[in-house]
C-alpha cells in the first residue's frame, strides 16, 4: 500500500470557474482511490477530474511508507501538506502552491515554508503571500497528512518517516484525467 496525494478538480452546479482539493489516501494504485474521492468530495460525485497526482514516498531527504497500525514507529517526525497562497502585481488571481515538509511541528514546517521561493516571489505590498488562519502566521492551509486521511485508513494505517540520503524525488503525474480514464 501507498500514500497517494491527488489535486481533484470539478466545476460544480452553480459555480463558474472550476474547483479544486487535495486528497490523501492510501492504496494499491491511485486509480483504487476513485470511490474514496467520490465520498471525500459529493457534490462532485462522478463529475470531477484529476489534474494531478502523486505517489508520496519520499519527501524532504525522508522515505515515506505506510504500514499497518499495529505496527506503527514514532521518530518524532511528522508529514505536513501546506497550501501556500500568494500574488503577483497586476494579476486578478491568487496562486497557490502546494507543499510537503517533514518537520518534527508545526511551527517548524511554517518557518520553513515561508523560506520557499514561492513565498518571497509570490508577495508584494499589499498582499502578502500568506498560509492563511494559521496561529496569525500567514499560510493558507497547513494539515498533518495522517491527520486528514479518511477515518478508515487512519483507523487501518500509519505513516512510517525515516530519513533517506538518496535525495530523490517522488514522480509528479501531470495533466487532465478524466473520471472515466482514472480506473485501476
């Protein structure tokens, strides 16, 4: 089984420009997480698309594996999902970037973040690149990753981090799939 990270994206009743969430699950292959999108987002139900995705198993110099509850390792290491948000002067838009760090807290992972190049190159003043309601730090959004699994693979397994000298990277899946070509 693996952690998988999905960007899911839809244009919903009523709306008109397309939405999109992220969602973490655990499975056999990305596409086994169809029905678990289905029930995570149903307003979006057999209508949304994935515009990208990932196997997460290394992040940071760490290696990330999902095992059994039972069988669960403290290091005292934690997987977090930031959604930072930010500007650019003259663009009627808000950009976001979406980021994995293992850090041991929270604030640790939101001093880091706010290291990266997309924090000082997305802000002018006026508006700040921000992680937003976050402890007045300026992030847009900033979870645990095991925190935010589904009650069924939190109740089921656990994340194991163990730092890795590798130094490489997960494979980022790009671009339009359509509900009906996401299948196992």
């Amino acid at each position: 089984m693996q952690l998988f990270m999905l960007k899911i994206g839809a244009t919903l009743p009523g709306r008109l420009i397309e939405q999109h969430d992220v969602l973490f699950g655990i499975a056999a292959q990305a596409p086994d997480l169809a029905a678990t999108i289905d029930t995570a987002w149903p307003e979006a139900a057999g209508r949304w698309h994935i515009d990208c995705w990932r196997a997460v198993t290394r992040v940071d110099g760490h290696r990330i594996t999902v095992l059994p509850r039972a069988q669960a390792q403290e290091s005292g290491l934690k997987l977090f999902f930031i959604n930072l948000g930010g500007y650019r002067r003259g663009d009627f838009e808000e950009y976001h970037h979406k980021m994995l760090l293992v850090a041991p807290d929270m604030a640790t992972a939101v001093r880091r973040a706010k290291e990266s190049a997309f924090y000082r190159d997305f802000d002018f003043p006026g508006a700040v690149s921000h992680i937003d309601d976050q402890l007045a730090v300026d992030v847009d959004d900033i979870h645990i990753v095991g925190d935010v699994l589904s009650a069924a693979d939190g109740a089921q397994y656990t994340l194991c981090i163990e730092p890795e000298a590798d130094g490489s990277e997960d494979t980022l899946h790009i671009g339009y799939i359509s509900r009906k070509k996401f299948t196992p």
